[in-house]
C-alpha cells in the first residue's frame, strides 16, 4: 500500500473524541499538510540522497497498547550494560510511543519538574507557535508526527534549579505488526537552571517499526542544556527523529548524536538563535557498516547579533554502509558578529561504503566569522604503517586508528556513565581488546617520542 494513502487511512481509526475542537483541527491540519507534501523522494533537495520508498511497500498499523513487563524486561536484559547510567539517571520510558511513567526509574528531583499533558491541557498551540519556523515543507514527518502522536507531554523547568541527574527518555518499540509509533515531548528550561538529557533508542527486533519522533526544547535566559541522542543495533527499526531548540539571551546548548549500526535513521536537529551572546555546540558519530544507513540533517539559525556555534560530525564507513551529512548555517542580515564553525569528516574503509556530503552556509550579514568544510578518505598510510612496524598487528593498529578518529567527539560528553558506556560499545564495534581511547594529537606526541 502506499504510505500516503496509508496513513490518511490510519488517521481514521486514531479516535479523536476525547480531545478538544482545537486539538482535533491542528491535528486534522497537520495530516493534510503531510497528505499534500507527500513522501519525500530524490526531487526533493532535503531529501536528495534518502530514498524513502520502501515505506510504500509496508502496510503499517497502530502499535498494541504498551506490555506491563516491557519495561521491566528490558532493565533486566541490559541491566549488566546499563546499570551504571540507569543509577544516576531519571528515566522515562516511551514505550510504542506512550510515556510509561509508572514503570520509570523517578526520585525526588522530579517534584522540581512540571509535567503536563500536551494533547489534554490545550498547550499545544502554544508550543507550535513557539517552534513554527522548523515547521515547514522540506519536512513532511514533522507534520506526521503532530497528527499522529500517541502521547504528548510538556515538561517545565524552573528558574535557577540545577537537575543534578541526567532525564533519560528511553524509546523502546515492541509490536508484532509493522507499526508507526510517534510521540511528542515539548521541554521548557527556565532562567538560569541547568539540564542533561539522554534520548536512547532500543528496538525489540521482532517486526519492523517506524518511530517518528519529536521533542523540541525551549531555554530561557541564561539556562544550560545538553541533549545526548544514543541509537545503535536498532534492527528493524525505521526512525525519523526530530529535535528542535530556540535559545534565548545567553543560553548554551550542546547536543551529541551518536548513531551505530542503525538500519535506518534520519536525524533532524535545528537551533535557532532568538537572543545575543548564546552558543550551541554540536558534535556526532555515525558508524555504518552494510545494511546501515544514518542521514544527518542540522539547521543553524543565527537570527541575532553576538552569538556561536561549533559543529563537528565525524563518520566511519564500512561494508557497504551509507550516510548523509547535510549541515547548513543560516545567518540574519542583523545577525552581525557571529561566529559560526562546521565540520564534517568521514573516514571510509571499503569501496563500496558511500557518504554524501554538503555543508553549507547562507550569509546575509558581512561582519561574521564562518568556516565549513567536509573530508572524506581512508585511513593514513604512514601511520599505519608505522604503527605496524612498532610490533602492532594490522588489524589492532586500525583499530587504533579509528579510535584516535572518534574520541575527539566522545571525551565531549559531560554525562560520565553515558561516555563510559559508549567508549565500550565503540570498542566492541572497532574490534578493540580494552578501552583504551587516545586523540589524534596524543598518537602524535607517542610518535616525537619513540
């Protein structure tokens, strides 16, 4: 069945009766800005280089109401990997997507955070006025996901409150039908507080899923936020994951991704800069092997004088894994004294691994700083070689290699338990004995030395 004519048809059986003639019009709405759009194919700019048809030949359904033991299954499974990052974390699991507080890992902090209902409470237009500009027709999911959200929910940090523990967002997808499953998570960080989030994705791999979800975050004057997007072996697992931020007045914000041996993931990460002297920084790792496909897309707005952004997204290529880098700065006639830095570097280890590439910058202001720039080769042969002849087999000294490559990205992590963990999954992933992780710069000063 074609995905359009799909999910007009599945739209139907949603049952929106309990919700308010507001709600059920913006939602009504969205579906026919997506039915209008259409599925995205090659034609369209943004989506060049990812082919989406396959989603026409899946007769997707809603997911079954979420199991009582789905969660704690999962604890138990991944306790012995997880159980240093789940003890200092808050979790909320969204499972199908439907937040399952209930089953959660909550303590005391959480009577600092209000949390409401998006869909019942009526904030939802609100919220879309608030986060408007990233809703437009280079992408349709966006739209997907407000109308076709199983759950929504607001989360409110007040002023001058620092959150001491991680809120992890756990998105786990467990259904035995092909099924689409979209949540919606809007977070309001207030003057001057302070909060880490960790957005982890886990696919039960029993029958193919498309998650298509949502969060956008609001930071006031002065607040501090760092999001840590982690998806790795999600087989059967289709995801279009959409984050957008609007920072106020001296804000920070930085966001880490790190994408593993993912089937299919398309990333979606926009900044907008609404107040002077705020910064964001982003930095990323994607690691395809064959049958793994990541596209990272992200927007920086600079729509205000005085403010930075540093982005660094670095790729390993294997097999017959592809990716797409798609980064564009966007900076305001008035936007004068910006700085704004992007990079992207990939390193490829077989012939038939693909990555396309395309920074870009849009600059309608003349006194800024902006440099971008993207590489794309194979492993140094000199340093391999000479590591090699320091007594180092082959497939170790590569090893190694590809460790200096990435740990740039990874010591950036401030969550120590998630930077902990991911150093082992990126071990395991590049065939390393220990977890040993040195920069490039350090293998250099080895070298002087010798």
């Amino acid at each position: 069945m074609k995905f359009v004519e799909n999910m007009r048809n599945l739209f139907d059986t949603l049952g929106l009766d309990s919700y308010s003639e507001e709600i059920k019009h913006i939602r009504r709405n969205a579906l026919e800005r997506f039915v209008r759009l259409g599925l995205p194919t090659h034609k369209n700019e943004e989506w060049k280089y990812t082919n989406l048809s396959f989603l026409n030949d899946i007769d997707f359904v809603f997911p079954q109401a979420p199991q009582s033991t789905t969660v704690n299954d999962f604890l138990l499974k991944h306790n012995q990997i997880f159980s240093s990052l789940l003890a200092e974390s808050i979790l909320i699991p969204v499972v199908n997507g439907s937040f399952i507080f209930d089953q959660g890992v909550l303590d005391s902090t959480l009577n600092l955070l209000e949390f409401r209902k998006v869909f019942a409470n009526g904030i939802l237009p609100e919220i879309l006025n608030n986060f408007n500009k990233f809703y437009d027709d280079t992408n349709p999911f966006i739209f997907l996901n407000v109308a076709f959200s199983i759950d929504g929910i607001s989360v409110k940090i007040p002023s001058n409150v620092t959150i001491e523990k991680p809120i992890l967002l756990l998105y786990i997808y467990d259904n035995f039908q092909p099924s689409i499953s979209s949540s919606f998570a809007h977070i309001e960080v207030g003057d001057n507080s302070n909060a880490k989030f960790i957005l982890m994705f886990y696919k039960v791999p029993v029958e193919v899923s498309l998650g298509n979800e949502t969060v956008n975050i609001y930071q006031k004057n002065g607040s501090a936020v760092e999001v840590n997007v982690v998806q790795y072996d999600l087989n059967k697992l289709k995801l279009v994951n959409n984050i957008n931020v609007v920072l106020e007045g001296n804000a920070s914000f930085r966001g880490n991704s790190f994408s593993l041996n993912t089937e299919f993931v398309r990333n979606n990460l926009n900044i907008a800069f609404e107040g002077s002297f705020s910064s964001a920084v982003l930095n990323g790792i994607y690691y395809c092997d064959t049958n793994n496909f990541v596209d990272d897309h992200t927007l920086v707005m600079h729509n205000v004088p005085y403010c930075q952004s540093d982005e660094n997204f670095r790729g390993i290529l294997d097999g017959q894994g592809r990716a797409v880098f798609n980064g564009k700065i966007y900076v305001a006639r008035n936007a004068q004294k910006t700085n704004a830095y992007q990079s992207n570097k990939n390193l490829i280890l077989s012939e038939e691994a693909r990555i396309n590439t395309k920074p870009q910058l849009e600059i309608y202001a003349d006194d800024v700083k902006c440099t971008h720039g993207a590489t794309a080769g194979f492993l140094d042969k000199e340093m391999l070689f000479y590591i090699i002849s320091r007594g180092i087999d082959k497939n170790k000294a590569k090893s190694l290699l590809l460790n200096s490559f990435v740990s740039v990205n990874l010591e950036k992590i401030e969550i120590s338990p998630l930077r902990d963990l991911l150093k082992e999954i990126i071990a395991k992933k590049l065939h390393l004995e220990d977890i040993f992780f040195c920069s490039a710069l350090e293998m250099e000063l080895i070298k002087s030395t010798e």
